[in-house]
C-alpha cells in the first residue's frame, strides 16, 4: 500500500533505514567531514552570530548561536514564573566533545548571575532513506529558567564547561494577571531567510559538474527567499528593500514586544511544502524528484541566527504550517521542532504544536491548522477529532470565567481569504468558524496566502457589518476578525484575477461592473488606477473542499463570491497589538496596527496601513446558559 500522510511516510523510512545502515553511517560521516565540509560551513555561520553577540569562545572550539526564547504556561494556560532558552551549538567538525556540559546563568544585570540552571543538550540527528538524501545532525542547548520574579527583568548568559559563554541578553517575565499593565505583542507568518546555508556537499549528490559551477552553495530560491519577482514592489529588482524578512524582524523590536506570534512556515527547510518524503538531490534544478519534497535541516541554523536580535530578548511562539511537515524527524513530521524550539506541550496529547497560554488578560491557542486541512492532506485528521474536542473544552472554560477577556487564535491555512493560490481552506473554515463564533473569539492570526488581508467581523460564516480602517469592533456582538499575515517575507502571491478560465466565477453570478476587474489592493493611502479596482466584493475567490480528496491527496478549490474582504495589501507587513487591560466593569482594548514594511514611496521604514480596535468590558467576557449560539 502507497503512503499517503506525513506519518506513514515517516515510518517507512524508519523501515528502510534499519536496513541501509551503511547508507545512514556514510551520510552521517558526510555531515561531519572536518574543515572544508558542511560542518566547517556551518561553523562559519554561527561564529559570526556568537561574535556578534558578544561571545567569547573557549577551548573546544564550539560556539552557541541561535538563542531563543519561549513561555513556560501550566497546563491552564498560566504562564509559569519560569522562561525556557534554547539555543544551537556548532564546531568546526560536526561533533561535541564527549564531557561538554553547559549551564544558564541567570541575574539581575550584566555580570551579575547569581544563579545557575543545568542545561541539556541535545543531538538532533537523521537521514533520509533515499541515497544522497538530506542528513541531519544538530546540537541544541536546551533549558528551563524557574523560580523567576513575575514582571521582572533578568539577564542571561549561556556557559559551557570549556569556558565559552554567550554575550548578555535578558527578558521580562510574564506578570501576574493582577499587575499587568499595557503591553503590545507582534505577529506575523510565512517568513524564510535571505541566506542559504553553504552546502559542499555535492560530493554526495554525485553532481561534480554542477559543484563546479555552482562553488558549493544552493542557488538563490531554493532554501532562501531570494526568487522574488522583479516587480515586487519592495524585494524586486527595483524595490525598497531585498530582505523584508530580515527587516519585518528588526522592525519588531521598534515596537518593544512582550512576545511574538509566527503562524507557520517558519524557516522553509521544507520549501516544497507537501509533507512528502525528503530529498534534495535535484534541488540545482529547484525541483523534487516525483512524490518527493526538498529538505535541507541546516536552514534552521540560518533561521535562529537571524531571528536571535529579537527572539533571544523576548519570547517567540510558534504555530506550524505546511512547510513545517518535515517528516524525516516523524511525530507528524514535527519531531524536529520539538528539539530546535520549546513547544509549550499543555494542548493535546496527540498535537505537539497546540497549545496554549494567556498573558495578562488575554487567552492565546496555537492551532495546528495541517490537521485540518481540505487542501494539502498529507497531515489531515491525524489527531482523530482530539485537537477541535480540546480547543472547544478551552474555549468553554475561558468563557466559563472572569479571568480571560480576549481570545487570539493563531494558526497557519486560512479559514477566511481571497489569495489568488491558495484562498480559503474549508476544513479550517468548518472545523473553527462554528466554535469561534458559539464562544466569541475575538481575533484570529493566519498565514499561508503570502500577503496581508483583513476581514469584516464574521459570525458563522457571514459578514456581520463593514469594518473599515480606523473602526471599533465588539466581538461580543459583531464577530470575529480574521487576518492572514503571511507577509512576512516571502515570494509575494496575487490576489485573484478577473473572472475568466483560470478564476471562474461561482455558479450563477455574472460579473458586472467593478466585479469584472481585479479586486486589487485596498488599504489606507492606497490609490487604485480605477476606484472599482478596490471593492470589498470579491465575486471569484475560492473555498477549498475535501470532497472526493483521497488521504494525502490534495482537495479541490470551489468557488465563491464574498462580501467581507475588507483591507487587502500584497506586499510585506506585520501586526502590532496593543492591548490596554482594565479593573471589572472598565473598558478594555485590543488595537491591531498593521505595519507595512518600505511601502514604496513613502521613505519611511514601516507605514501604519490599516488599524481596528477591539474593545470589551472587562470581567465580562463569561457566556451564560442563556447566551446560546442562536443567541449570538
């Protein structure tokens, strides 16, 4: 029987491996080749982030980049007065010494720790079963700070036994619920780098011609963002700026974060996106092999590095997407990021990535938007129905309560968009809509279509009232809002063209007027070439559907018309939430900006495009047994 989902997958190369362990040996042996190889290649990288962090080697020629930070939620959600670190730890020839141990010292300001935390270190490692697959073999520092002081700012610093120790970074602890004053989180999805590690590993690819020409590092696209079109407004040939991610990263930290959302497709080691098996072997030609999908690990190493300046000073949490099924590491295909980052673990059993936590009065859920899937099924309904059972038993319990006035739900395929390639996902859309709107979600976070959109306030699947730039919505009464922010750095995607063969209109509705031109963008400042070019109707998106789909297949898209898209801008931006908590009885706000990232023309860094406040009254957020769906 052919495999069909991103475990099976997994578990036949865990069958094939067992029989090919020379095969694995030899690829091992190749990621560990010494000065020249991929390993030395890597070392270089980090080097320069550990340098540039302010470390200081020691003796055994191993260095620690990548530091990155993550809440530690109890089961209920309450943050724990405790910070989990993990970072990377690179050599020269790909291996540790044996006796290496490592430690975090923690304390009130720089060269003042006066306390220590043990830390673990980890060997992430695996092969494909395909000769000349991709390899993997990573070292990860790992660690939990506890016994932390709520709302109190503690300095850092990595130490291993040889003498190296990282350069200072420090955090806030989450405060209590009763102390938390304003704060302001940031968010986006579907980022990439701009760098693509040095790979000389052609050797093994057998391609000696194509490492000649190509001096042993991938072409551009491939393992890095660098394919953009050259009319892309911002990246292109003429654009503003050639690393949006790199910039939307930096351009987080002017808001001074509490944290950060990243509502999938993180790094893009899997740039193919499908979940199918490893292998990168054609990836000269930017291509898989038949049923295949490129993977090369080391691009996490590029990714932490970059994403070090802001994620080793606050805390980052992850949502996984469909370039984030990697299943050379199995467990969905995510046994790889339960090693590199520091997922919370309180959500299902079965559901690594979900999860959630709450930060002064606001309730946060990641979601694992691959299990739901109609579109890419390689991961759907691989929980069996225990993630949609826990996220309704956390939304009841949130709603049973005082404590919680806000929900944001982040997660990566979009329930609700009009993106020219992939649209709306309607296994997301059946699956959450219902629950959000039953128990008054108030914003949810998407990735996926890579550029921004933001929706009118939707309740079961309608549109409940215009919300244009600058409106206060009350979800309690008008809906949810759903943004998909999956501008966060890669190859642009359209929006959807005129009807015609390639975007056929649904069934009965005969453009007319505006509706016969392209949507096009609509944001604040933005000045169409014709005004019809801006409306809020989109008479020929799309709702992907299941229906007939075989497991693993992919769905098929039927179309739509809809009448609540209301901002729309398709190059790079990320969101900036301010939220205002309040004494009971007292209004409280959540205000999403949305920041575009060298909008063109403006010679500005970022420009506020679009902005909405949410506002609710404080301790009040509890549904009764009065308040049914129907009363909604």
């Amino acid at each position: 029987m052919t495999p069909g989902t991103v475990d099976e997958y997994a578990e036949r190369n865990t069958q094939l491996l067992s029989r090919r362990r020379i095969s694995r040996r030899s690829a091992l042996q190749a990621v560990t080749a010494g000065a020249g190889g991929l390993a030395y290649a890597q070392f270089r990288l980090a080097d320069a982030a550990f340098a540039a962090a302010g470390g200081q080697a020691g003796q055994a020629g191993v260095v620690v980049s990548g530091r990155h930070l993550s809440f530690v939620p109890a089961k209920d959600g309450v943050p724990r007065p405790a910070m989990a670190v993990t970072a990377q730890l690179v050599s020269r020839t790909g291996s540790l010494p044996k006796k290496l141990r490592a430690t975090v010292e923690v304390g009130t300001k720089p060269g003042d720790y006066g306390t220590r935390f043990d830390a673990e270190i980890r060997h992430l490692s695996g092969s494909d079963a395909i000769a000349g697959g991709p390899v993997c073999s990573q070292f990860y520092v790992k660690a939990v700070l506890d016994r932390l002081t709520p709302g109190a700012v503690h300095h850092y610093r990595i130490r291993l036994s040889d003498g190296t120790v990282t350069g200072d970074a420090h955090f806030t602890a989450a405060p209590g619920r009763a102390a938390a004053g304003p704060f302001t989180f940031t968010a986006f999805a579907d980022v990439g780098t701009h760098t693509a590690p040095t790979d000389p590993r052609y050797a093994w690819h057998q391609q000696p011609a194509v490492v000649r020409k190509a001096g042993g590092t991938w072409p551009a696209g491939v393992f890095d963002n660098n394919s953009y079109i050259s009319t892309d407004p911002v990246a292109g040939a003429n654009g503003t700026d050639p690393w949006p991610a790199l910039t939307q990263v930096n351009l987080m930290g002017t808001q001074n974060p509490a944290f950060t959302l990243l509502a999938g497709d993180i790094c893009y080691a899997n740039p193919t996106g499908n979940g199918l098996p490893a292998d990168d072997t054609m990836a000269m030609s930017r291509t898989a092999p038949p049923g295949r999908s490129m993977f090369n690990p080391y691009v996490w190493d590029v990714f932490l590095d970059q994403i070090e300046p802001q994620a080793a000073f606050v805390p980052w949490m992850f949502a996984t997407g469909n370039h984030d099924m990697e299943p050379i590491h199995g467990t969905h295909g995510y046994g790889g990021h339960l090693t590199r980052l520091d997922m919370p673990g309180n959500g299902p059993r079965s559901c690594p990535s979900v999860y959630r936590f709450t930060y002064a009065n606001v309730g946060f859920i990641s979601l694992d938007a691959n299990e739901l899937s109609a579109e890419l099924r390689t991961n759907t309904g691989y929980s069996g129905g225990e993630q949609v059972r826990w996220l309704e038993s956390v939304l009841r319990e949130w709603r049973s309560k005082t404590a919680v006035d806000f929900i944001v739900a982040f997660f990566h395929h979009c329930a609700y968009a009009t993106s020219h390639n992939h649209a709306s996902d309607g296994g997301v859309r059946d699956a959450l809509d219902p629950l959000f709107s039953r128990y008054r979600v108030d914003l949810a976070v998407q990735g996926h279509n890579h550029q921004f959109e933001r929706t009118d306030p939707i309740r079961f699947g309608k549109k409940t009232r215009p919300a244009p730039d600058g409106s206060t919505i009350r979800p309690a009464d008008d809906g949810v809002t759903y943004i998909c922010a999956g501008s966060g750095g890669r190859p642009r995607y359209p929006f959807r063209p005129a009807p015609g063969p390639e975007a056929p209109a649904p069934a009965g509705v005969t453009p007319r007027g505006a509706q016969a031109l392209p949507e096009g963008e609509r944001y604040r400042g933005h000045k169409p070439v014709k005004p019809e070019n801006s409306t809020e109707t989109v008479a020929n998106s799309y709702v992907w559907s299941a229906a007939g789909a075989k497991p693993g297949g992919k769905g098929k898209r039927v179309p739509e018309s809809v009448d609540w898209s209301q901002v729309r801008y398709d190059a790079y931006a990320f969101l900036a939430v301010d939220v205002v908590p309040a004494a009971p009885g007292q209004p409280t706000t959540l205000t999403v900006r949305t920041l575009a990232d060298a909008l063109p023309g403006s010679k500005q860094k970022h420009t506020e495009i679009d902005r909405i406040t949410l506002t609710r009254t404080a301790g009040r957020g509890v549904l009764t047994d009065g308040q049914t769906a129907a009363s909604f």
